[in-house]
C-alpha cells in the first residue's frame, strides 16, 4: 500500500492557521484563502488533503462547512477532515460536504459506538492526541487515564481505516517527531498508523518513512507548519517519505 504525505489546512473563521501545541492563544496565520492553498498543494502533487475544522473542535459549531465544501469541489484528490465530529448527524454533515474519510478525536473516547456507526456510511479514521503518553481530548485540554494501547484494542475489530496519532508536545514545534514511539505504535496494531506532529525536515520525513516493526511501516505523515514556514517543498516532502 502505498505511503502518503498528507498537507495540513486547519481552519479558523475561515482562515489557514497553525496552533502552537495546540494552544488557541498561540495561532499563526498562514494564509486567509485555504481553498487556494489545497488547490496549491495538489498541484505540487499531494495525494490527500488533510482538513482540521479548530472552530468545530472547539465549539462542535461546524462554522467552516462551506469552506471545506469549496475545497473539495476544486480537488480531484480526497480530503479528510476532523474537528468536533460528535455525533451521526455531524458525521454524516461532513460526508455530504464530499469529504472521502472523517477522523473522529474526542468522540472516539466519550462515545466509542460512534466509530462503528460512522463506519456504516463512510470511512473513519480514529485521531488518538498524546500528551505524557495518555489520550488527550476536547481540542486537547483534558487529559484521560487512557492510552493508546487502549484505544488500539478498543477499535482493533472495528472497521477503520487508520489511527491518526499526534504527540502534542511536539506540534508545531518542527522539533521532530517521536521515532521510537511510532516504532512502537505500528507495532502493536494491524490497522494503518498515520503520524502527526513535529515533523521540521525532510530528514525527520526519512526516518519516518523507514521505520519498521513486525513487517509494518508507517502509512502516512501529516505535514503542517514546516510547509508554510517553508522548511521544505510538498514535493521534497514526498521524495523523502513516499519514495524511500
């Protein structure tokens, strides 16, 4: 199967944004026309586009659903979008935009039936947000008791396509990425495991892409701020992830 780069737009007010570890008082404005940026990132040849609605993370208001519709309309590659996906009815809200797989965050610990119902009109992959080891949730500002080890073994049997997984230390921070515990999250699944979260080189990229364990290896990256900052090119991006 094939390795994806995955470029980041997280929206706010309708705007392309970076948060800081999330932090919504540390927000950097990258660029007020997102539909522009996608289509942007398509021609340098993204394979998926990934989409965090903040807004609706923070509010479950899904205040950016024209501007991820739009998106979508102008793309020929898929999209995937989270953000405040809490219920069926704001799931399938999101489906009907034309969104190919939705992430489910926080909804995937307060109501984990969600992710199976979900499954049943569409594909999901599961955001797992890691703070000292433990899941964080509601935009990351609590912390549970759980690992991802439980979330592993809760949605082992569910139909997902992946877990998302982010260590919100490293976020924003193009500090680099947290090898040997990628190492040993795609070793303790069958399902795909997408990293997010501290990527700020194409070298980090390459020590992603080669990580290996049980016969497994990553199956994406989600990239963010080192694009806008221009640490590196999308297509850079690619050579050294995709391509090793």
């Amino acid at each position: 199967m094939k390795k994806n780069v995955f470029p980041a737009i997280d929206l706010i007010d309708g705007r392309c944004v970076r948060l800081l570890q999330g932090e919504y008082s540390n927000e950097i404005e990258y660029n007020d026309d997102p539909i522009s940026q996608a289509v942007s990132f398509q021609e340098e040849g993204a394979s998926w586009i990934h989409i965090v609605d903040l807004d609706a993370a923070r509010t479950g208001i899904a205040n950016n659903a024209s501007v991820i519709e739009n998106i979508v309309s102008r793309l020929e590659i898929p999209v995937q979008v989270g953000g405040g996906i809490r219920n069926l009815e704001a799931a399938r809200s999101v489906f009907d935009l034309g969104v190919t797989r939705i992430v489910i965050g926080t909804a995937a610990i307060d109501n984990p039936s969600l992710v199976e119902e979900a499954t049943s009109i569409g594909r999901v992959a599961v955001g797992i947000d890691l703070r000292n080891e433990k899941v964080a949730v509601h935009g990351w500002k609590t912390e549970t008791v759980l690992s991802y080890s439980d979330l592993f073994e809760r949605f082992e049997e569910v139909d997902v396509d992946a877990y998302i997984v982010t260590h919100i230390e490293r976020d924003g921070t193009l500090e680099g990425p947290d090898i040997d515990a990628y190492k040993e999250l795609i070793s303790s699944t069958t399902k795909d495991v997408i990293a997010s979260g501290g990527v700020g080189s194409t070298n980090d990229l390459r020590n992603l892409s080669e990580l290996s364990a049980n016969g497994r290896t990553l199956r994406g990256v989600i990239v963010g701020r080192a694009f806008y900052e221009d640490k590196f090119s999308l297509s850079e991006a690619i050579e050294a992830f995709e391509t090793v």
